[in-house]
C-alpha cells in the first residue's frame, strides 16, 4: 500500500463563462395557425339525397351525365354498400365533374 495522500478536490468550485452572446429564449405565445379543409381547397362537394332520387338521377343532374352515378358510388363506398339502396337524408361526396361523357 502506498502512503501517498491523494488530491481532495471537494472544496473546489468552478464556473464557466460563455463567449457567445446572450439570446433572449423565443416568445411564441402570440403565434397562431389555421388549417384550411382540403375539401374545400379541392372544391368538394355533397348532396343530401331526396325521396325519388337514384344515383344516375343525381349524377345527370349534378355532373351532367347520368352514367356518372358510377363515380358517385366509388366516391361514396365508405356509406354505401349498394348503388340502389340510397336513403332520404343521406348525405354523400360529389366527385369534382368530369368533361368526359363516356365515364
């Protein structure tokens, strides 16, 4: 064993300065944000379906061509689960109309 008294360092202290300028922390307590609906960004639209309606009926009339009722099912498959089985009161997507006839 060695006799050799070793270092106390519990009494030392030590404090250290920057040289970096100081920078006020960021005050963003007057910060705000919105978000804006893709759907209306997108222009969609809905339709409330009325008694005596069928989907090519709501298809000629809102997108110009009754066998647009297709789309109007495909777009609307999450509330419905059969083309002729539409209810007053529903209310489902309009898919954005399309110049083509043939659809």
């Amino acid at each position: 064993m060695s006799t050799e008294k070793k270092a106390d360092f519990s009494g030392v202290t030590a404090k250290v300065d920057s040289t970096a300028p100081q920078v006020e922390k960021a005050d963003f307590s007057g910060v705000s944000a919105t978000v804006d609906s893709t759907a209306e960004i997108v222009g969609e639209r809905t339709y409330t379906i009325e008694k005596g309606d069928t989907l090519s009926k709501i298809a000629k009339e809102q997108l110009g061509h009754a066998s647009a009722w297709k789309q109007i099912f495909e777009a609307n498959r999450d509330v419905l689960d059969d083309p002729d089985r539409i209810f007053p009161g529903q209310v489902i997507k309009l898919p954005p109309a399309d110049t083509d006839t043939t659809a």
